[in-house]
C-alpha cells in the first residue's frame, strides 16, 4: 500500500497525471474490447448449445425424408424419434464433461512431458510457471460441463 500511495505522490508532483492516463485510457479500451469480444463469443456459444437439440431433430427428420422417396414421415417414426432423441439428451449433455476431463489428462501428461528434461529431473522454476498456467486453466475448463449441461437441460 505505501507503494501505491507513494506512486501516486510521484505522479502528482511530477504533473504525469495527464500522460499516464492517456495509457490508462488506452489499456482500458483495449480491455473492453476483449471482454466485448469475450462477451460476443458466449452468447454466440450459448446460442449455439441451446439449440442444437432442435436443430439436430431438424436435420434428422430433413435427412430421412431426402434421402430416400419411399421414407415418409409418419406420426409413429415422429414420435419414437422424439422419443429417442430426448433419451439420449442426458448423455449428451455429459459428453462435454468426458471431453473436460480428457483434455485435463492431457494438459497433466504434456506438462510432465515439457517440465522433465532429459535426465528425468524436474526443474522447479518450470514446474511452478506451468502448474500456475494449469490451475489457471482448469477453472474455466472445469465450468464449462455445467454451463453446457444446463444449457442442454434447460432447452
């Protein structure tokens, strides 16, 4: 905190006031932009999961009824279909949460296999920067099966 305020105290004697917040200005439009940006992606996402169940019945049914002239879309294939499609929504809806899982096997063995050098010793200062990267990444990768999955569930 003494830090801080003598930073600021630097700043205000030296009158920087007005170039630093020109590159505060900048920094901070750059971030909004990314988190614009950021913002964009997950609802195009969100969209995207919310309706892939309908969209994949739809393209079913479109794909059935082309693909040969003697199929007919009757009530009775309509409905065992629905019936079908609406079974396996629950082990779809886990398949993300399968996926999570494998690429977080394969982030811990590429990292065993980056941070061991050739005579199989682990190098500390590696080992830290890369479990750092890791655990960064392991929140978000450990989100995203619930957010599909209640996405799924909800459409």
């Amino acid at each position: 905190m003494n830090e801080v305020l003598s930073g600021i105290k630097v700043l205000k004697l030296y009158a920087w006031e007005p170039s630093f917040e020109s590159q505060i200005l900048k920094i901070r439009n750059k971030e909004i932009n990314v988190l614009k940006q950021a913002a964009y992606l997950n609802a195009g996402t969100s969209f995207i999961w919310s309706c892939a169940p309908f969209l994949v019945t739809l393209i079913t049914f479109i794909i059935f009824i082309y693909s040969d002239s003697s199929n007919v879309l009757t009530l009775e294939i309509t409905f065992k279909s629905l019936t079908l499609f609406a079974i396996m929504r629950i082990p779809m809806s886990l398949l993300p949460m399968v996926m999570v899982y494998a690429v977080e096997v394969s982030l811990v063995t590429f990292a065993t296999f980056v941070l061991v050098d050739e005579k199989n010793v682990l190098d500390a200062n590696k080992a830290y920067v890369s479990i750092s990267l890791f655990n960064i990444l392991r929140f978000p990768l450990s989100m995203l099966p619930m957010m599909i999955s209640n996405l799924v569930q909800v459409s």
